[in-house]
C-alpha cells in the first residue's frame, strides 16, 4: 500500500490543478454528498462503532452521525457567503486601488483523524477542505479496523474519487503520508504523535492544525449547586466511556464540599445505571487492551481513595466509571491525561489553590468551572488559559457549531467548526488593481524625490501621538 500513496497524493494534487473543485456549486453537491452518505450509510455506522468501540447506537447518531449531516448541509447552505471576495474599508486615497482578498484553496491536504470519535473527527475536517475547494487525503485510525474499512468502502460511492481518498494502514502507511509534501495537514490525536507530525510537517514548511487534549479540569465553586454539577459532570465523564479530549479529567472542589460531591455522583451514576454500567448498552467500552492496561494501571498506583468502585471486565475491555477521592499532587491519577471513565477529585482549599494548580500544568483543551458568580468567571477568564472555558456544564459546547473549537499550547493549534475550519483551509490572498488613474498622485514615489515628496512620504514618522498614562 506504501508504494501507491505518492501516486495517490499526485493524482489528487493534479485534479486540484485542474479546477474541478472550485466552482462553488461542485463544492456544494460534495457536501450534500457528504451528509447523504453519513444519512443512508447510518445503519453500517452503527455496527461498525458498535463492534470496534461498544459504542451505543444513540451515542453514535447524536455525537457523530447527526452532527456530520448537520453541518455538512449548513456549510453548504453558507458556503457562497463564506467564499465571497472581500472589500477592506481603506482610505479614500487607496479605494480605486481596489483592494481584495481572494478565499483561495490550500490545495492537496492530509487529515489524519483518531478512533475515539472516528465519524466526526475524520469528515468535520473535511467538510472544510471540501467547502474551501480542497483536494484531500483522509486516514483514518487503525484502532478502529471496522469503520476505517467501512470508509473505504462507503466514501467512493457518494464523493469523488479523483479529488478525496481514504488510505488505510499503520504506522507504515502514516510514515510514508508524512513523508509527502502537503498543503496542509490536520491531525487530532495526542501530543506524542503530534510532535511527529509537526516535524515531518517542518521539513517541507508545511502549515498544520494539531487537535490535541490534555487534562481538562473542573473547578467547582462552593456555593453553586453540588448535586446539579455531579449530575452534569457525571454525564460528560459518561460520554465514550471518558474517551474523548473535552472529557472532564479531574475535578477541584472546596475540601469541605468532597464528601457531597461524591454522594451526588453515586446518586446519578445509580440513576443513569440502575444496574450498573458493566453491561449497559448506554456505556461504551475501553478501545484496546493497551488502553484498558493502561487505565486499571494507573487506577491501582493511586493514592486517592476510591469512592465509587467501577467493576471491570478485561475480556471485553468494559470499566464501569470510577470516582477517587483525596487524590493529591503527585498521585498516579494526575500524571497523563485519563482518557477513560476515571475522575479524580482533588480538594483544595481556596479558589486561589485550584487556580495555581491549573496553572502549575499544561494549558488544557477545555476549563470547566461551575459557579453562577460573576466576579469568579471573570477571574478564571483573565487568570487561566485554555483552549475553551464552559461554565456550568461539560461536554455540551460542542454542540455550538458557531464557535471556535481549539486547543492552545500542549493542547493544540488551529481552529475548526463550520466557517472556522473552511478558513483553516483557506488562504487569504491579499490584491490589489492600480488603476492607470492613480499614476498623478503615485508620482511622488518615483526618485529623484523632491522636498515637497520627501515631506508627504514620511509624514507617518511625523504623526502626533495621543497622549497616554497608566
């Protein structure tokens, strides 16, 4: 398969130089192809997510399927807007220069997408490089076997073949990806990985989105309501079985308030698992055995007490969602990112403590923080940083499509969701068109400069300054 791919990156680069992607017409049908193909294929989806991940069907139709349609036909219905030329307001000396910016295609690009959420997370890229007129390159993970297949299959019959590819494969077939120059690469997955990508990417000064994670924190103040933020948070752990990079990792609670929080978890994980989650079609399951290893590892170093005991299940890889208690600095639970249905809880002592201690680690993808006082949601705005701040929920802003999903530092760069990610694979290309009009006024540009032309080119080092104290 190594052997095909550089003939499948020049195929692809060729239809781009061909200009079969950029009426914006042709964008559109690919994009209704696209929501068609998630719409009709559901069924197989399901079954694919169900057998490689124990993902639940209405899990699986929510977060993945239904989203891909969604924003497959809004980015089609908005497209003509988003590709219009622009006009920036400039001087009235300039304006018969008539300056643009041109939305140009990237060109040949490459996405790398990750198996937790392999529907969204491999076509939501996607749909912006078919809306900015790419041609692309998707490989999907190897964890996920069945649907990585399944796409294979699938994706040839409603989009065109000449101008999107799926390549399966390992590490061999992503080595030899990397290897090509690009127009421009998006991966989503850990930062390990991510390290290699932006290298591979660095040789050919090829520009990149890195959609990473890390561990996203809850800071929960007080005096808002203990029950309704276990609740809340309880249920975004739930999501994937914790197998998602905006899953709530750890939480920080006033230590006075731990023991409240804990019985409102093993209140709502009664109520959402009447039976327990172990054989619930309503929880997912852990994705390998490498992940589940690694997971029943790091629960059995933990110093924590745990409080809500998950059962488990090697042979089919289930562990039932875990709550541990007491978990301090150093503990075995803080030290990578959980990606799975643990939840630490940390007391602290002031808002200032849990504040220091989010900062004392890599900037987060998302800080969550339950409180309905202003004063401390501006605080956490202006004294954290992270990709995203939700106040009192989790997991749900993902469902905003107008707002810009990101990560900043370890957790990540380059924005997407809808007119986000057509702009991450769109260039803007700056015009101008000097009018033969315009040779009067441009005359003074032209050596040998007389005084008069010397004074009105430099005036700009000459401007006054307004006055400023602090």
């Amino acid at each position: 398969m190594t052997s095909t791919i550089p003939k499948i990156r020049d195929a692809l680069r060729a239809t781009f130089r061909s200009g079969l992607t950029r009426p914006i017409p042709w964008r559109q049908h690919q994009l209704y192809q696209l929501a068609r193909m998630a719409q009709n294929e559901r069924e197989l989806i399901c079954d694919a997510l169900q057998k490689d991940l124990g993902k639940p069907r209405t899990e699986v139709l929510t977060s993945e399927v239904g989203s891909i349609i969604e924003r497959a036909v809004k980015s089609a219905e908005q497209l003509p807007e988003w590709a219009k030329t622009e006009h920036p307001d400039v001087g009235d000396w300039q304006k018969s220069w008539n300056p643009a910016i041109y939305k140009a295609p990237r060109g040949t690009v490459l996405i790398i997408s990750p198996w937790n959420y392999p529907m969204i997370l491999s076509f939501q890229p996607l749909i912006g490089a078919i809306a900015a007129g790419c041609t692309a390159v998707l490989k999907p993970s190897e964890l996920v076997p069945t649907f990585s297949q399944l796409l294979e299959e699938i994706v040839p019959k409603y989009l065109d073949l000449n101008v999107y590819r799926i390549v399966n494969g390992s590490v061999p077939e992503t080595s030899e990806l990397l290897e090509l120059q690009w127009d421009y690469i998006f991966y989503t997955g850990n930062g390990r990985v991510a390290r290699v990508v932006a290298s591979a990417a660095a040789k050919h000064l090829t520009p990149l989105a890195l959609e990473l994670g890390g561990k996203s924190p809850v800071i929960i103040d007080s005096a808002y309501d203990i029950d309704l933020a276990a609740k809340r948070i309880l249920w975004g752990k739930c999501n994937n079985a914790g197998q998602i990079c905006v899953a709530p990792d750890y939480i920080l609670v006033q230590r006075d308030k731990q023991d409240e929080l804990v019985k409102a978890f093993q209140k709502h994980y009664n109520a959402f698992f009447p039976k327990g989650a172990l054989d619930s079609p309503s929880f997912g399951s852990i994705v390998s055995d490498s992940h589940y290893k690694r997971l029943t590892s790091l629960l059995s170093r933990t110093k924590g007490e745990v409080v809500l005991q998950g059962r488990t299940d090697a042979a089919r890889r289930r562990l039932e969602p875990t709550i541990v208690k007491d978990v301090a600095e150093g503990d075995s639970l803080l030290e990578e990112e959980l990606f799975g249905p643990i939840l630490p809880i940390v007391p602290v002592d002031s808002l200032k403590q849990a504040i220091d201690f989010v900062n004392a680690r890599s900037h987060p993808l998302v800080l969550y923080a339950f409180s309905d006082n202003e004063s401390m949601k501006q605080q956490l705005v202006s004294e954290t940083q992270s990709g995203g701040i939700v106040f009192n929920d989790t997991f749900q802003q993902l469902a905003v499509s107008q707002l810009p999903f990101a990560g900043v530092g370890e957790s990540g760069y380059g924005y997407q969701f809808m007119k986000y990610t057509y702009d991450t694979f769109t260039q803007l290309r700056s015009s101008i068109d000097m009018p033969k009009e315009a040779e009067a006024r441009l005359a003074m540009r032209y050596p040998p400069h007389s005084e008069d032309a010397v004074k009105a080119l430099t005036a700009a080092v000459y401007r006054s300054i307004p006055s400023s104290r602090l």
